[in-house]
C-alpha cells in the first residue's frame, strides 16, 4: 500500500551560507527551517513509507534524481531527472517557486530494491501550493486592491498584511504594442522598485500577491489585444512572463468591460466574452498553475447581441478562471440622478433604474455560470460625498418599507478627500471633475464619524438605511454613502451564508483596522 501523496525535491547550491531565501509563501514561524540549503518542488509521488530510512537535514550539492516504484508509476511521468548548477540557479528557482510554498523539509535516504534507484529526497510537510494556499488560512478568501497609484500615502510596508489571504497589485497597464505599463504616476524605474517591495512584503507576511491588470483607466486594448489567436497568445506570454519574473502567484483581469462602456476610448468588438474566455484558456495553458481572476460588474457580462452573455458564451470563464471579483460597488455616484446607495446589498427601495445590487449580483454571475465558490464579493473601503439641493431628507415608500437615501442633489460634485480624484483630462482627453471620494478612515480622522462608526459627529448624523443595507452620514449639505464595520460584517455573512469565495476589498487604503479584523473573523468562525 502507498503512503499519502509527499512531494519530492531537490537540493540546490544555496546563494550565500545561511542566506535567507526569498522563497514565497514563508510563515514567520518558519524562518528558522530557512536558514538551510534551498529547495525546489521537482514532482509530487506516493510513496512506501517502510522504505525511508536515515532522516536528517539536506546538505548543499548537485544532484540526480531518478525512480520508479509502483506508486510512483501512477504518475504522468515514472522517471524525473533534476540538475543543478549556480549558473542556473535563479532560471531554476524562477521556474519552480511558482509551484511550492516553503517550509521545512526532511532528508532521506531509501534502501529500496532494484531497478528503483533514489539518489537522494527531500519529503515535504504540509505545503499548500497553488489554489490550496486559501486553505492554509481559511477555505474563504479576503482580498485587497493596493492601488500603486497612492504609493506614497501607503507603502506597501504599511499595508495591513495580517487582514487579508491575497494582495493585488493594481495595476499594470497593457499597451496596444503588447508592452505593460505602470500607472503613469510612476515613473519605469519606480515602477519595478515598488513591484519588488511589494512581492517582498507579500512574502514576508505570507500573502498571496497577484498582478492585477486594466482597470478603469487601464482597459482601452483588452478588445483588441484578444480578437485573434495570434494576439491572445502574445498579449498571454507578456503577461505571464511579468507575473513570473517578479514572483507573483496570480493574475487579475480587470477589463473595464468586455463589449460594454467603459471609459470613452476602449476598443471595443461584439464577441469580446467569447475573446475573453478564450485568452483565460491560452493563460491556463502556459501557467496552469496560476490562480486566474476576473473582474466582473453587478450587470455581468454582455454577450454579442448586446443582451446579457449566455453560459454558451461564458463557458470557458468559468471553466479557466478560479475567482471573479463582483465589483458590488458604484452603483450611485457623481453620474446619478440623485444621491443613493453606494454599494447596496439589497435593492429593496431602489428604483427600476438602478435595482442592482450584491444580492442581485451574485444571481447575475450564477445565471452566467459561474459556481457560488467562484464568486468574490467586492466591499467599498472609500465613501461618495453629494451635494444637497435642500437640507431637509423627503422620504420614499416602497412596498411598506420608507428610506431615506434618495436625495435630490446638485450636478456639481463637491471635492473628496486627500486621494480623490483631480480635475483634469482622464487618458481619453475628456475633461473630470472631482471624484468626491474619501477613504472611510478619513470620515473617522476628519471627525465625521465614530471611532466605533456607530454615530455622525461635529454636525453630521449617521443613518441606517434597511431598504439597501447600508449607512450614511448627512449634515444637511452634504450626503455620504459609504459602507461601515456593521454593514461590512453583514456583506461577509452574506458571503458566507451563500457559500461564495470569499470578499475583496477595494482598496488597501480605506476599511478601518477593526472593520478587517471583524470581516476575517467571519470566515474563522
């Protein structure tokens, strides 16, 4: 009988005696196993476990290994053959610390009967690799968004690592000559300083660092870039070579939308879906280790008829993509008619016009056919503000139910906060206004609201809205919609209740430490 699945690995020079190895995934608890040789995942077998004798720690040196046995012949390959030299050990460790999360490691040797030769192994304790890494803390995920773009407001050391299993880079930009780019507030150079810093800290913290890439500013070639197979394919190597050179463990398509509006200058072609699962599956087939996202609307997807996207035309999305991001958010802003919810669980009093909202959402993406597990719920860590045209609040009534989030407004936006967008022209050339974004700590810092964001301060007042969900504050002036530790908390029961993947939020910079803490919470109970 074959023992349990074990991982075999194989010894290699180390860069430097006793040096730290920037292998990915390390728990503080296991810096001390690392001061040793480094190791590479080579194959996964079963193996007899009366045949491992002499258990001790690796020595340094080149290496063969070969075998077969009759457990190992139940793999795709019955011989594996490992060398190494300094000269390619970064093209090695490059290649292999994609598939492997450090940790401690046993030396054996086996005494087993010819034609089986094993030269030396190294068996493996409990190491979650790929999509497993989300058990090793979890099955749910927490996420976040770093946007790259307020790098000086928060370093990536200044991240709240503890809070979250994942951490995307957001973003790089695909250009239309098949090169990314970072977001124009960085210059190359600072570019590659920050993604390096990044990684580091994912590492260290023993996060899941992912490339995300588009955005709202950052789709205008995505329908281009994969009309044809000869584009996919390239536009899939530029990617997946950047995600690995710098050590990421996953990719983020976030295509701001596929055969949709987005901003005014997207290229844009009807069978934009299909195109798009079918570049999934060309990124699957270079990297099938990855851990592949999309970024989805409340809407979903739009098929080539114009009318919502079949599971015929989602089908390879859900086949190749592990996670979609919902983006449950932006449902009202500086665009709407009237002041409302800015990311709704419920739709309940909300109008024809804009009754979407997370619950809606996630039945949008089943009906497309992605599975429940599939799906994460995006969360708002900023807040819109809106200007008031009277300060007294009129109430609707829908089906018994009274709110009062809907609001006459100005057309004006009135100025956000520190990290709000500015007036100017987006990459399009079209003039923007201000954002009249905040992060939710800054209502806190600004003395708006609560430390414990159960009340409105220095002349606002905090509501409670049941129709969507969701709180604001008002003062008369203004109205401000934005989700709290309480509303927060409900969207992960939600998420759980509902058995989806697990909740992202957007961004790094915005939830409150306690609003994380009792998010995380949710999913360890």
């Amino acid at each position: 009988m074959c023992a349990s699945s074990r991982r075999i690995l194989g010894s290699f020079p180390p860069v430097s005696t006793g040096g730290d190895f920037p292998l990915p995934g390390r728990h503080p608890a296991r810096r001390a196993a690392d001061q040793r040789p480094g190791c590479i995942v080579a194959e996964t077998f079963s193996w007899p476990q009366e045949h491992l004798l002499n258990c001790s720690l690796p020595a340094p040196g080149l290496f063969l290994l070969s075998l077969t046995n009759p457990c190992a012949q139940r793999s795709t390959a019955s011989r594996r053959t490992l060398e190494s030299s300094q000269k390619s050990w970064e093209e090695n460790i490059n290649h292999w610390q994609s598939k492997t999360i450090y940790s401690p490691m046993l030396f054996c040797i086996t005494t087993l009967p010819p034609p089986v030769l094993l030269s030396t192994i190294l068996l493996q304790h409990s190491i979650p690799t790929g999509a497993d890494h989300a058990k090793s803390k979890g099955s749910a995920r927490v996420k976040a968004y770093y946007p790259t773009y307020n790098h000086v407001g928060q370093p990536p050391s200044k991240i709240d690592w503890d809070a979250y299993t994942d951490v995307l880079f957001f973003m790089v930009i695909p250009e239309a000559n098949f090169t990314l780019s970072f977001d124009p507030v960085l210059t190359p150079s600072q570019g590659e300083d920050l993604v390096t810093e990044f990684v580091a800290q994912a590492r260290k913290h023993d996060v899941n660092p992912v490339l995300s890439t588009g955005g709202w500013t950052g789709s205008r070639h995505f329908s281009n870039l994969t009309a044809t197979s000869s584009s996919r394919e390239r536009f899939a190597q530029v990617l997946v070579q950047f995600a690995k050179k710098h050590g990421f463990h996953g990719i983020e398509i976030d295509w701001e939308y596929p055969n949709s509006d987005g901003i005014g200058c997207n290229s844009r072609n009807k069978n934009d879906v299909v195109n798009f699962g079918l570049f999934t599956k060309e990124l699957r087939t270079l990297w099938p280790e990855i851990e592949l996202t999309a970024a989805v609307t409340l809407e979903g997807l739009v098929g080539s008829d114009g009318k919502p996207a079949t599971k015929h035309e989602t089908a390879l999305l859900s086949e190749n993509l592990d996670f979609v991001n919902l983006m449950a958010y932006d449902v009202y802003g500086p665009w709407s008619d009237t002041t409302g919810p800015l990311a709704p669980l419920l739709a309940t009093c909300a109008p024809a016009s804009a009754a979407q909202s997370v619950e809606t959402g996630l039945q949008v993406a089943l009906k497309q056919g992605f599975k429940a597990s599939q799906v994460l719920l995006g969360i708002p860590g900023y807040a819109n503000r809106f200007q008031l045209i009277s300060p007294e609040l009129v109430p609707k009534t829908v089906d018994k139910q009274t709110t009062l989030y809907y609001q006459n407004k100005t057309k004006v936006t009135p100025r956000g906060g520190r990290f709000d967008d500015k007036p100017g022209h987006d990459v399009c050339g079209q003039p923007q206004a201000w954002g009249g974004s905040f992060l939710v700590r800054e209502l806190v810092r600004r003395g708006w609201l609560s430390k414990d964001q159960k009340h409105g301060l220095n002349g606002y007042t905090r509501y409670f809205d049941e129709c969507s969900g969701e709180p604001f504050l008002t003062n008369g002036k203004y109205l401000i919609s934005y989700d709290d530790e309480d509303s927060t908390i409900a969207k992960a029961k939600f998420a759980k209740e509902k058995n989806m993947g697990g909740i992202y939020f957007f961004d790094t910079m915005g939830p409150t430490k306690s609003t994380l803490s009792e998010a995380r919470k949710i999913f360890s109970e």
